[in-house]
C-alpha cells in the first residue's frame, strides 16, 4: 500500500467495453478514492462484472479512460495492472486445487506488487484471516466454498494492492462465512485500502461501504452515500429510506 493519494485512487472516465459485438459498458464514470468503498449494484446483464474486469484488465476497453493515481491504465494487461496495485477477486472460486492454502497464498505474495509503505505479510495475514491459519496445510480443493473466497482475498492482499475489485463476494458462502468476511472486508478499509464491490443485492455492500452506485444497461443511473446498514430496510436502491443524494 503507499501513502496519501491525491484524488481519486482508481477512476473510469467515458469508459466502453464491448463482448463480441454486444456494447456492454456505455460511457461508465466512477471514481474510489483511498480507503473509500463502492458497492456497484443492478440487475443481472447490466455490465457490473464487465467493468471490474475492465478495471483490472481483464477486458480491453473500446473507448474511454482508466486512471490508477492519475496514470492511465487501459490496455495494459492485466498482470502489470495487478502490480500496479490493483487487485482482483473474481466471482468463480479460482484456487489451485491440489496445493495447500499457503502455497495458493504464496502466489498471491510473488505476483504482487512492492509495497512503497507497508505489506501484507503472512504473520498479518494469518491474524486477519484465522481460519486459514488454522488450515494453512490443508489442500484448497478441499476447504468449503466460504473459505475458498476468503482464500482468494486473502492471495489478493499479498501482492499488497490499493485497490480491491471484489465481484459478487457473498455468493454461494454460507451465513457463518458472510459474517467473516463481512469483518474482514470492513478491517481491509481500515487499513486505507479501497474497495469496489459488485453486488446485485446491496447486504454485504452496505455495510462495509461508504456509497452505492447503480449500474443499469452500461450506465450508471445513480450514485448514492450510504449513511446507515440497517438491515430492516429495503435492498433497492431506488427506494431506500437510509441512502441520501451523494453531494459529490
């Protein structure tokens, strides 16, 4: 992680992406500064995992910027993004099955970028993520689908990033495991990392994130600060007694 950024951390601007010859992103501008967090919600389609992609590299965009600290990214490919300081974590459960849940976090720690402030060691690591202390010998293949996500954050922050794209990270874990990485995402914030989360709903999202964007047919529609996670109210945006009007 480095120190103080001035302005935003990680910025879209006009950004276009197509699949085949389907326009998905369609003029996208969003902008996370260090330390904040994003919850990027909509409906299934509406291009949300296209734009993390399209942040980490994944996806060439066909028109617009990306900045990292005021530096253009786009078109670069993904791995000199990741060292950058950009990190990713897809929605599939992408570990190596047949080592153990060190040897996946090694990976992380080896393709990482070098930190310019402090690092993610696996001694701090290890503390953030206790239960995969407990099974650091253990193959990943084997660890349920909860702790196969918090694995794969977990790689993620050894190659030290300042910024986290995390692509629906509440799907198919169990109770028990959302409330864990719930804890260990809003600890990350703390620690002035970024956050951009992708979520249709907004449960996990609210509650470790400053503001909610709504992506709709490429675009997004509307951008709001998120001022309290109660979760008796509604997860629809639109319709949300607890979010005001961002005034930025």
């Amino acid at each position: 992680m480095a120190g103080e950024v001035i302005g935003p951390v990680l910025q879209a601007r006009g950004l276009n992406a197509h699949q085949g010859r389907e326009h998905v992103l369609r003029g996208v501008d969003l902008s996370i500064h260090q330390g904040g967090g994003i919850v990027l919600t909509g409906p299934s389609g509406a291009g949300k995992s296209t734009l993390l992609r399209a942040l980490a590299g994944l996806v060439v965009p066909s028109g617009g910027d990306i900045l990292f600290k005021g530096q253009q990214i786009e078109g670069r490919p993904a791995n000199e993004i990741a060292k950058l300081g950009i990190g990713f974590v897809p929605k599939e459960r992408r570990v190596f099955a047949r080592m153990t849940a060190y040897e996946n976090l090694e990976i992380g720690r080896r393709l990482g970028s070098k930190p310019s402030r402090s690092e993610w060691s696996f001694e701090r690591v290890f503390h953030l993520f206790p239960v995969l202390a407990a099974q650091k010998d253990r193959f990943a293949g084997d660890m349920s689908p909860g702790e196969q996500r918090l694995l794969i954050l977990a790689r993620t922050l050894l190659g030290n990033p300042e910024v986290v794209l995390l692509d629906e990270p509440a799907e198919g874990i169990a109770e028990e495991d959302l409330l864990e990485l719930v804890r260990i995402l809003d600890r990350i914030r703390g620690e002035g990392v970024a956050l951009l989360l992708a979520e249709r709903q907004l449960r996990v999202g609210r509650t470790v994130c400053d503001r909610a964007c709504l992506l709709e047919n490429g675009k997004i529609t509307q951008q709001d600060v998120i001022v309290d996670a109660d979760e008796s109210e509604s997860e629809d945006m639109g319709r949300s007694r607890k979010v005001a009007a961002a005034t930025s």
